[in-house]
C-alpha cells in the first residue's frame, strides 16, 4: 500500500497558497457589485427574496472587497461596498408593481437592512484603516 503523498490527506500542498487577488480601485467596485448582484438573484431564486440571507451574504463580499483591493487604492472599498448592496438589493426588493413600486421596495430593504449594510461597511472600514496604517509604516520604514 503506497503512502499518501503531500495533499492527499487533506493537508496542503507545498508552495499551495490561497488566493491572493489584488484588483484596482475600479475593480473591487466591479466584483463588489457584481457579486453582491448576483447573491441577490441567488437569494430570490433559492430562498424567496430573504432579506438575512442577503445580509448574510454580505458581510463576506465586504471582507474579501476589503482585503481584495491594491494597497494604494484601499480606501475605495469602504465607498463601494454600501453602493453594491443597493444595487444587489433590487432583486430581493419586494416588487409593488411599476418602476415606483420597485423603487419604495428598494426604499424600504434599505431602511430595514441597515444593520446589515452597517455591519459590513464597518468591517471593510477597519480592515481597510488596518491595512492602509501597515502600508504607510512600511513606506516610512523604507524612506
């Protein structure tokens, strides 16, 4: 019997790392939005348009748009993320009919949300601080 090779039983392979992206300012708005779009289609495909689930859903885009972006453009990420959850909210707002029926359930997600929007917000605002502190101490270190 041959015994199992690095990565067989579960552990990592050497030199394996996880993902480590790193997208423009304009490119975490991109896969922030597009992410937090296509969670709100999942969510009112799968579970009926729940509004927790959405929120759920959320606090993981924020983390990873946070951790995801370049250094230098860092402080885009608390900017964005509150726009995508709006633009992923639309298809988990309820529909009243018409385009002001979508948009008073747009309205109203956004009121009921907004620990939700907070919560995530505020954890890419402090990755985002913490990150932005370590790179400016590194500059300073190597000027």
């Amino acid at each position: 019997m041959r015994e199992p090779g690095p990565g067989a039983a579960g552990g990592p392979l050497p030199g394996a790392r996880l993902p480590n992206p790193r997208l423009t300012g304009l490119g975490s708005g991109l896969f922030c939005l597009a992410a937090m779009f296509l969670l709100g289609w999942l969510d009112q495909l799968l579970f009926g348009a729940s509004p927790t689930v959405y929120g759920v859903l959320f606090l993981p885009v924020c983390v990873l748009t946070a951790l995801w972006v370049r250094e230098g453009d860092v402080l885009t990420a608390p900017v964005v993320v509150p726009i995508a959850f709006a633009v992923g909210l639309l298809p988990v707002a309820e529909d009243g009919g018409g385009l002001l029926g979508r948009l008073m359930g747009l309205v109203t997600g956004l009121a009921t949300q907004a620990g939700w929007l907070y919560a995530g917000t505020l954890a890419a605002g402090v990755i985002v601080l913490v990150r932005r502190v370590r790179w400016v101490r590194r500059r300073r270190r190597r000027s």
